[in-house]
C-alpha cells in the first residue's frame, strides 16, 4: 500500500533530446512510497527517458528532480546491452552492483527462483546470449530485483514472457512492498496491480496525472475528450452565428458598422472559451504487406527441426507445407527453442527446412539484430526496396515512412536511437517495402503502441503469401487467421 510519503518528485522538469527536440516541456508530477504506477504514451514519447532521469542516466534542461537520500533504484531494461550478451550468467548479475558482493550465487539461485528460471541446471556459468529472448527477459527483471531496491523500475517486462512467465510476475508485484513504476503495453497484466498513471501526452510534452488502473483511465480520457468536443462545437455554432450577423450589419453600413464591429468582439471572445481538446495519440493507417508475385507451390516444407529443453538439442519430425495465403503459429513455453528455429529458416540454416529458393524472406526479429543500428531509416528502408527488385521511389517510400509515423527529421535518424516501439515501427515500413513471399515474425507486438496493435493484426491477417508466427499474446493471436499451429513442446 502507498503512504503519503513521497520518494519521486518533479518539479517543473524539462528535458530536450539533442539540442532541438523536447521530450518534458516542464513537467511536475509526485509518487508516493508503495504505490504501484504505470507509465502510458505513445511510442517515442519519452516514458523511457522519464527512468533516464529518474536513474540520472540523463539530466534535466530545467527544473528539479527530488529523492529522499540514500533511495537505492534498480531499472529492468527493456533488452541486454550487445556488449553484455557475452558475459556468464554470475559476471551478469555482479555488474548489477556498484561495490563487490560475496558469496553471490546462493543471491542468484534464490532470484532466479522468483523469477521462475532455475530449471534443471547450474546456470551461473552459461552465457547470456544462449538464452532465449523469453528467458533473457526474466534475466533482466532478476537483474533489478536482486539489488532489493527501493523503486523498482521496469521497462516493457511482459516483452517475450509466456503466459507462466507473466503470471508468475503478476503475482510478485502485487506482494512486493516497496514503489513500483511499469512502461508497459499489456492492458491485461497492467489491469492486475496498478493504482495510479502517469501519461506523457506528446503534443504538450507534460505529464498527466491520474488515480487509477490503466483501464480507468482510457475511460476518463475518452469523456473528457468528448465533453470538450462537444462544448467546443456548441461555441462554434455561436462563434459563426455572431460572424453572420457581423457581415449582414457590416453590409449595411452606417452605425450598423458599430453593431458589426461588436459582434465579431463577441466572437473573439467565445473563440478564446475553446478549450484545446486533449489530442488522442496518433495512429498508424491502415497498410497491407503485398505479398511476393509469380510464387507458385510450396513456399516452404517444415520435415524436421530442432528444440531445446533444459541445455539438450532435440530433434522432431513434422509434415507441414506452405503455400500461399497459409499461416502457421509456432507455440511452446519459454526456452524452447521458438526464436532460434524462426532464425536459422530466415537464414536457410534448419536442415530440416526448405525454402525455395527465389522466395524473398521478410524477418521480423524481436530484438531487430538483422538491422543495422548505424544506419538510419532511410538507409534501412531504401534497402528494402532493392531487397524487393523495386526501383527505388522516394515519394513512394515516404509515403509508407509516413504511414508508420515516420516523418520529419525521424527518416534521417540513427536507428540505433530510436525508440524500441519506434524500431518496431520501422521494421513494418521494411517489411511493406521488401514484399516478401514468405513472412517470418517474432513476438511482433513488443514494445508497440496498444494502438498499432489492432491495425497490425488485420494487416498480418490480409497478408496472402506464407506466414510463420510466434508470439505469446493470445489477444493478438486471436485476431489473425492461423492455418496450422505447430507445438514445439509435443
């Protein structure tokens, strides 16, 4: 339960990306200790730079952030950094803190308990990339848990987990006692715990604050919208009103002009009681992926392949073909081996699996590791075109950059500092532009808006080439035609 103490304080905090483009416009907002907070906004709105600068990763233009002294603050990222992937499971966790700490192992064995990852096995000295990006996950979360801080701040935690997995976490929070803020997606999972949002409105670069779960508060944003909508109308009607009554006296001249000129104060005067109506998040349009042209038969047979359970390979026989227009859904838990199966048919490495040979393989992997972070969006995208044997059209390609509300300076910018909704986001303009034959995709729904995700489903449900997905959120799976599931675990 929360106290009236405050252990985070924003006191009119302003913060620019770069030298040109503001994030927090001065932002004030207070957390009370033992409250449970969510961070909701648009992708690229700044809800991961609010724990940059919670974590003094950052530092604020202007304003003032207060903590109480001493306030110790763990942050589960959203994905481990490129050069930590090659460190063992016990270097992993020993980088969680700033001064040594002996005897750690029985520290991680008893984490790793609670975040449902001890299996079978002595892990404190495998490597961190042999793990699944569902059990990466969980390594990130225990890697801010182990500290026992006093704010816990936790980055998209439901990305890659199974539904054990988010169940498994669901329940630690609504038992842990100490300040707890989530950047999260997941309505369902948010739903079960919070008591209060904080939401970064992207227009106005400021923090809205409100008591609640996540639910709660779509629904009072979603009113005051409409009251504001609807008091604005009633004043334009009477704004144009006194206008028309302005122009038939301005029209007759003489002292009439005085009525005129009375009227149209009149209006002005009920043109500055609108009220700038909250504007609701963008939205990306509608957009289909076109499916590779003159592909006949088989676009890939599934005969064999390989999973992965408690650190042994094992290898399962399968009978599955697919055409155009069929779509398979790979299922397991955690572990299993989902991610590495869908890398080695992207890159035509599954013995067992056969792809033909003039089929373009459109990837869409969940931590974005076959796009180069050097690259900007441009690049990136001008790539895809060439992938696809397009002769590359800049109206065209903006236009799709457009549709993904990728615009201005964003189609210059580094990929690697994007957002990772952002990337996610750039990802589907590559693969709209790479018109693939046959589409592979990785837990597609990470890190994107709650808003994208119903115009992402049609999409993937309208694609007619071949389709392999694999993703854990069975909300979005619902809304996509699946042909075949292949279960990896029987």
């Amino acid at each position: 339960m929360s106290t009236n103490e405050v252990v985070i304080r924003f006191d009119k905090v302003s913060f620019l990306y770069g030298h040109n483009k503001p994030i927090l416009n001065e932002v004030s907002f207070s957390v009370r200790k033992g409250s449970k907070i969510t961070i909701m906004g648009q992708n690229g709105a700044g809800k991961s730079t609010l724990f940059g600068l919670i974590t003094k990763i950052h530092k604020p233009e202007d304003g003032d952030i207060h903590l109480p002294v001493n306030t110790s603050i763990a942050i589960s990222r959203q994905v481990i950094p490129q050069d930590e992937l090659d460190l063992t499971v016990r270097e992993f966790f020993v980088k969680c803190f700033k001064s040594k700490v002996y005897d750690i192992d029985p520290k991680i064995d008893e984490i790793l308990e609670i975040v449902n990852l001890r299996g079978h096995e002595k892990v404190h000295d495998r490597i961190i990339k042999t793990f699944s990006g569902g059990q990466q996950a969980r390594l990130l979360l225990a890697s801010a848990l182990i500290q026992n801080p006093d704010i816990l701040l936790l980055d998209e935690p439901t990305n890659n987990l199974d539904k054990a997995g988010i169940a498994h976490l669901t329940e630690f929070l609504k038992d842990y006692k100490k300040t707890v803020l989530v950047i999260s997606h997941d309505a369902e999972f948010l739903n079960s715990f919070t008591d209060g949002v904080l939401y970064l409105d992207t227009h106005t670069k400021k923090v809205e604050q409100y008591t609640g779960n996540y639910n709660d508060v779509l629904k009072d944003i979603t009113a005051r919208v409409e009251k504001e909508g609807r008091k604005n109308a009633q004043l334009e009607k009477e704004i144009q009103a006194k206008k028309d009554k302005a122009n038939e006296f301005a029209n007759k001249g003489g002292r009439l002009r005085l009525v005129a000129k009375r009227m149209r104060n009149l209006a002005q005067d009920l043109e500055d009681e609108k009220v700038d109506v909250r504007r609701e998040d963008k939205t990306i349009r509608k957009f289909i992926i076109p499916a590779q042209d003159e592909v006949l038969g088989a676009i890939a047979t599934i005969t064999s392949f390989t999973t992965m359970t408690h650190g042994k390979i094992h290898s399962r026989k399968a009978n599955i073909t697919l055409k155009k227009n069929q779509h398979l859904l790979l299922s397991g838990p955690n572990g299993i081996g989902k991610s590495t199966l869908l890398e080695k048919i992207a890159n035509r490495q599954e013995d067992g699996v056969n792809v033909g040979k003039n089929i373009c393989i459109g990837y869409y992997r969940q931590d974005f590791s076959n796009i180069k972070y050097d690259n900007t969006v441009h690049q990136i995208l001008i790539q895809a075109m060439e992938k696809s044997g397009t002769i590359t059209q800049e109206e065209v390609l903006r236009s799709v950059a457009a549709s993904f509300l990728i615009t201005g300076e964003l189609i210059h910018t580094k990929f690697a500092v994007l957002s990772e909704g952002q990337k996610g986001l750039v990802s589907f303009a590559r693969l709209v532009l790479e018109k693939p034959g046959l589409l592979i995709l990785d837990e597609p729904t990470n890190h994107i808006n709650f808003r994208h995700i119903p115009i992402i489903a049609e999409a993937l449900n309208q694609y007619t080439g071949a389709m392999i997905l694999v993703s854990h959120v069975p909300e979005f799976v619902a809304k996509i035609r699946i042909d075949e599931i292949l279960d990896l675990e029987k």
